[in-house]
C-alpha cells in the first residue's frame, strides 16, 4: 500500500507537470470556440466540426502508434546512441507517410471536395494541417519521454496562443471570411508550423545517422495494434459527426451537426481533464514497474480518477444554464444532450486507465478488440438512432459504446491480468453522482439565486462525502 501511495504521489506530480501545459494551451484554444459560435452561423460551424473529425482520423494513422511505441523502447535504451537511433527511425518513418499521404490527397483534392459539399481549398489547408501535426508527433513525443516539460509547455502554448491570433485577425479583417470554414484551418495550419519549427532544435539534437529497419519493425510489432484501435477509437469518437452530416437532410444536417458540435465543446472540458492525465499517465506506466507495483497504482489511480472526473461530471451538469454561454444563443438548444456527452468522456477516462495494463503486459492486440467492438455499435446504433432523433441518438449511441467498451476491457483485464480495482467504492461514488444529478432537477424551476445555493450544496455533499470516506480516517 505505501508503494502504491508513493507511485501514485509519482504519478499525480508528473501529470500536474504536464497538466500545466495542456489547462494553459486548451483554454487559450477554447476561447475559440464561445467566439467561434457567434461570428460563424451553425452550418459554417458545422462544416470546421466536420473537418476537424477528420484530423484525429488521419492523425491516427499515419503516426502508426509509434508515438506510444517510442514510449516503450526509450525505457528499454541503454545509451544515448541508442536512444537517437530510436528516435531517427520513429520520425522518419512518420515524417515518411505524413509526405505520401500529402501525394494522395493532392491527387484526389477536388473529388473528396465535392463529395464533402466543400470548397477544395479546405481539403488542401486540412491536408497540410495534417501533414503538419504528424511531423511533430514524434518530436513531442521525445520531450514528453524527457521529462522536458517548461519546453513543452512552451511550444504548446506559443502554437495555440498564434491560433487565437490568427483566427481572430482572419475573421475580422478577410472579407467574407464567415462563410467558410477554410480560415480556422488556415489559423491552425501557421499556429502548428510555428510549433513545429519551435522542436526543430531539440529534434535536431536527437538525430542521428542510423535508420534502422529492423528496430522499425519490432516497434510495428507493439504499435501497430495499437494503431488499428486507435483507429477505431477516432472512428468511434467522430464518426457520429459524419453521420449526422450524411444522414439528415442536407437543408439541416450542417446546422445540427453545429450544435451537437458545440455543445460537445463544453463536454469537453471533462475531456481535457482526460487528455490532461493521460499525458502524465502514459509514459509513467509503461516505464516497466514490477506486476504489483503497476497493479497497485492502476488501481488506486482509477479510483481517483473517476472521484475526480464525477466531480467535474456534476459541476458542468449542476451548473449546465451557466456554461451554455460558453457558446452562442443559436448553439444553446442542443444543451439537453450535455449530461449523456460528460457521461461518455467520463466513461472514456476510465477506459484509458484500463488500457495502461495490455499496453505494460506488450498484449496491445487486445485494443482492437474492445475499440472495434465500440465502433461496431456506435455505428449500429447511430445508423438506427440519428434518422429519427437526430443528434440526441448520436449521444445515446456515444454512451452506450462506452459503456460497453468499459465493461469489455474491465473484464479482460481481470482475466489476463488482475487489478485490484476498488469497486465498492467505484461504484459508490458513480451512484452518489448519479443521486445527486438526479436531485439538481428539482432545483430547475427555483428563481436563479436559489437554484445556484442549491446545486452548490448538493455539489458539496459529494465532495464532503468523497473526503470523509478517503481520508476521513487518515490525518
């Protein structure tokens, strides 16, 4: 228990670190999106929305998991020699794809336009975005690896704090700018190419000479399951967008895919909270502790994650009249699915500390069992669910494959390899958030005042309830 007590210490010290960065960088960047929702109508919003679950996608595979690989293989280099190798080989192999996918996509620009009902200029900014983004996947990596936080804190920060910038100019002074979505993408192709030229040096240093083929493959071995499920990760993350998009009417699609979008947005902060640990949790676990230490720390970590991420859960969903200004008034009406879009994120942050165990025992063949089984129902169920609910079924569906994908891992876990999750308590705490949601409904209809003391109250039953049962005893 005290192992796990100074792993977790270890743990929470390493993501605060990288959590610095990512609050810094993703709430510059969210201001884009209360902006956003006022200068852009809900079908021009709807198609940047509609791009940018492409990205993730195309993302995904051309970094062919290698980020993570890269990961597993520095813990394993006994010099620095062989630390360049391994990172000359990751990054030209990425940097090598991110190149020909831009050859293919310059080959079929106008035919993926038209069938996307956009202007081929989207197409090319997107494309170079990606090309982009993928060049500096591994050099992120490397300083993630490193430990080098302040440097990555900076090129993070710089790139969104640029993005702002040029989004405001762009929609100020470009005239007709807010009938396309070409400049966000724009915005964001110079903020990450100033990122990227910001880790030249440091890639720089870690270059060397030595490409070597077949540590490329070994690494393949590890990260290329893990590529297929994240794949179908991304896929079941975005794919209710192009649903949505190709499934209504196209006189309504742009504009419900424009509010699910934003108010997806505000979901979101529960999944940056996500993103926020896993940039510390990720390279922690898989640094090659003994079975029991990991195990110990798994556990323990989940527990405090979801104590953490029910937090967050009720705050947006106690307080969801306030935080829809975070958009504008034409966005607010698709605030109804707010609380099924949270439950889902949080389902999400659960499932990535139940991925850490196959990814530490090299069982990543696992990941695309539990991700395919996600994106086949996600799929099943939005087909069945959007042509008659709309958006509100691409919630349901996004919840219900999490759900599902959770329970899946959970128990693959336990056969491969047990963790002691604390369930009792798990549970507990899920039902006690659910209890108090439930109860925020009768505060609805009080004047403002009295509706905000309220749900301010029921918030701090849960936190004095989490506080008693976890350290009530300690000192």
């Amino acid at each position: 228990m005290a192992a796990a007590a100074h792993l977790l210490k270890k743990l929470a010290s390493q993501t605060a670190v990288y959590g610095v960065s990512a609050i810094l960088s993703k709430f510059l960047n969210y201001l884009l999106t209360p902006y956003l929702t006022r200068v852009l109508s809900e079908q021009v919003y709807g198609q940047v929305n509609l791009l940018y679950g492409i990205i993730p996608f195309a993302n995904v595979v051309l970094t062919m998991g290698l980020a993570t690989g890269y990961f597993r293989y520095a813990s394993k280099c006994a010099s620095v020699g062989e630390k360049r190798r391994l990172f000359t080989t990751t990054w030209g192999a990425v940097a090598g794809m991110a190149l020909l996918f831009a050859a293919v996509m310059a080959a079929c620009n106008g035919s993926l336009a038209g069938a996307m009902r956009l202007d081929p200029a989207c197409i090319a900014a997107m494309t170079a975005l990606i090309v982009v983004d993928n060049v500096a996947a591994i050099p992120l990596a490397a300083l993630r690896e490193e430990g080098r936080a302040v440097y990555y804190t900076i090129v993070n920060v710089v790139g969104v704090g640029v993005n702002v910038a040029a989004c405001v100019l762009f929609y100020t002074y470009v005239p007709e700018a807010v009938r396309s979505p070409l400049w966000v993408i724009v915005a964001n192709l110079i903020a990450s190419t100033v990122s990227l030229l910001l880790l030249l040096p440091n890639s720089l240093r870690l270059v060397s000479r030595t490409f070597s083929a077949p540590l490329l493959r070994s690494i393949f071995a590890y990260s290329i399951p893990l590529m297929m499920a994240g794949i179908m990760g991304v896929a079941g993350d975005f794919i209710d967008r192009q649903l949505i998009y190709f499934m209504l009417p196209v006189e309504v699609a742009d504009a419900e895919l424009g509010v699910y979008t934003a108010v997806a947005k505000i979901a979101a902060l529960l999944m940056i909270f996500r993103q926020i640990y896993t940039l510390g949790a990720e390279p922690f676990f898989l640094q090659g502790f003994s079975k029991e230490e990991f195990r110990a720390a798994n556990a323990e970590a989940t527990k405090y994650f979801t104590i953490a991420g029910i937090a967050i859960f009720l705050v947006l969903a106690l307080f969801a009249r306030e935080f829809a200004y975070i958009v504008g008034s034409d966005f607010r009406s698709g605030m109804g699915v707010l609380p099924l879009l949270l439950l889902a994120n949080l389902l999400a942050g659960i499932l990535v500390n139940l991925s850490f165990w196959y990814k530490a025992a090299d069982k990543t063949r696992v990941a695309i069992y539990i991700t395919g089984l996600g994106v086949a129902v996600t799929i099943v169920l939005n087909v069945l669910l959007i042509p008659s609910m709309g958006y509100h079924g691409a919630a349901v569906a996004r919840v219900v494959s999490m759900l599902l994908m959770v329970a899946v891992s959970y128990a693959l876990c336990q056969h491969y390899f047990p963790v002691p999750f604390d369930l009792r308590r798990i549970g507990g705490y899920f039902l006690l958030g659910g209890a108090i949601f439930g109860a925020s409904y009768a505060t609805a209809l009080l004047p403002t005042a009295g509706r905000l003391g309220l749900d301010f109250l029921l918030l701090l039953i849960y936190l004095s309830v989490v506080w008693k049962v976890e350290f009530g005893r300690r000192r």
